[in-house]
C-alpha cells in the first residue's frame, strides 16, 4: 500500500523532474507535493501522523490525474485543488481571479500600517480579485467596514463565495467597479494590488501565469497606467490622514525612476515581497500633478 509519505516522495520528485515553476503559494517542489495531497484529501497539516496514512485506489488515481495536469498543462496548483493560502488562512481559488501572494497580508496581520495614527474604521480593497486582501483586513481590524472592489464579476462572484467561507457579511460590500469609477465612499485605507505587468513581460510569464485571467496582470505604458490612475484619483477616496498602500511589484523600478521627486515609502517584509509602497492622502495631494 501507498502512504502519503510515499506519494509525496514520488511526487517531489517527478516535479523536479518536470521543471515545473513555482510562485503561486509555494517556491520548491517538495512544498508542491505536500500541497496537492494535503489540500486534495483534505489533510490537516499540523497532523503529524498524516505521513503513514494509507491512500486508497480512488484517491491515487485523483492525485495522479491532478499530478499530471499540473506537470503537462502546467495549471498552478491553487486552481487544480481549488484552495489557496493568504495569511495564514484558506482561500476559494479557481481561474475567475489571480492566486492570491500579496505581501500585503503581512502589513495587516502585523498592524504595521505607516503613517496611520489609528486603525482603520473603513478600508477599500481596490482591483480585489478573490477578495483576500480586504477579507484579511476585515478580521484583523474588527468592526470596520470593507468594501470589495473590482472589474470582473467573476472575480467578484469568487470574492462573495469567500466572504461567506469566513463568516462576514454586513462588515463587507462588493462593489463592481473600473478602479474608482462606481466608487462613492471615502476610506481611513485603500489598499490595491493592480495589474502591473507590462504587454511584453505578459507574454514572457511562466506558462503557469497563461492560466490566469489577463485582465488582473496587464497594465500599459510599461505597467504604470493603472497603478498611476490610482494615484492621482485615490485622494478623492481618502479621509483626512488617509492611507493608500499600493502594491507594482517589479514595476516599482520603472516608477521610481518616473516618479523620482515623490516622496513614496517602499515597504519591507519579513517573510518576502517588494514593490509596495504606502503614502498619504496629503503627499498625494501634494504630488498629483507627478501622476499624470
């Protein structure tokens, strides 16, 4: 018989193998493998006597259908068992929204939010896909209000499906929405994670990235168009000492530069990331004619 060690081992090892990328919840093949059997049979990962567990006929022939898809269609794994991690806690993940990585759980996990002098009261999650960021936000600041906030309906269908798998629901509205043109409130904290990814950078991803929905990675004129929208229009959104925490990843280095005599705060992680950076409704104010 075959143990769930067993087949972790044989599967970190056609992984290797495989030359399959990582970067959708975990960064090595061992961590894959014990991904696809824990979230497929719906282990806990903190039993320590999971290892010796015996599969059954059914329950290979579903992890080798799994196992397969992911080394020749390269699916990421967060789509094929239908869950993925953000903070700590289980997310809905399917391909109505990109899977879900953003350091940005840390800042709210930590309360290490710069500049605000007291927590936040009302948060937009703004571009929020699956609705992790705002959710996240919604239980670590308990008693504020979050709106949810995105393009796509089908991102905001998934977002609902996770608002109801944590249990909230009067403190959290989804807002269809293109950036802030159906936004009518104002917020002590707008956080973003947009699409940033430049055209020509699009279509040099990792074949797993083919699996996501475009419309949450593209952003023109070298990825700033969208995350410079949001600078210029986010100051109408924010209270008085507002806080907008707006995440470009890798494209933080081509705003930088066009963006050198702004005061913008790059943020540190303990666990990983870059390019967030968080500014003031006042600094924004201030250097609006910058994000033209």
């Amino acid at each position: 018989m075959i143990t769930v060690d067993d087949y972790i081992q044989a599967t970190f090892e056609k992984f290797q193998e495989a030359g399959i990328f990582f970067g959708h919840g975990t960064d090595n093949a061992l961590d894959e493998a014990v991904y696809l059997v824990f979230a497929t049979l719906g282990l806990d990962y903190d039993d320590g006597a999971a290892g010796s567990r015996r599969l059954s006929s059914a329950e290979i022939e579903t992890l080798n259908t799994r196992r397969l898809d992911r080394i020749e269609s390269r699916t990421p794994m967060a789509y094929l068992v239908g869950e993925a991690w953000f903070g700590g806690r289980r997310f809905l993940a399917d391909s109505r929204a990109l899977i879900p990585r953003s350091p940005i759980a840390e800042l709210l996990i930590e309360k290490s939010l710069p500049f605000l002098d007291r927590e936040p009261e009302s948060i937009l999650d703004l571009c929020c896909g699956g609705g992790c960021i705002g959710i996240t936000a919604a239980l670590e600041f308990d008693g504020a209000c979050v709106d949810l906030a995105d393009l796509s309906a089908e991102a905001l269908e998934l977002a609902r499906e996770n608002v109801t798998l944590h249990g909230l629901g009067r403190e959290i509205r989804t807002l269809q929405s293109d950036l802030f043109d159906s936004i009518h409130s104002s917020y002590d904290l707008i956080l973003s994670n947009p699409p940033y990814v430049p055209a020509e950078e699009v279509a040099e991803l990792p074949a797993e990235y083919g699996h996501e929905p475009e419309l949450g990675l593209l952003s023109d004129d070298e990825g700033l168009a969208i995350p410079l929208r949001i600078l210029r229009e986010a100051p109408n959104y924010l209270r008085d000492r507002g806080l907008l925490v707006l995440e470009v990843g890798h494209s933080h280095l081509q705003l930088s530069e066009r963006l050198a005599g702004v005061p913008l705060l790059w943020l540190d992680f303990a666990y990983g990331g870059e390019g967030v950076l968080a500014i003031t409704r006042e600094d924004l104010l201030l250097y609006r004619e910058s994000f033209v």
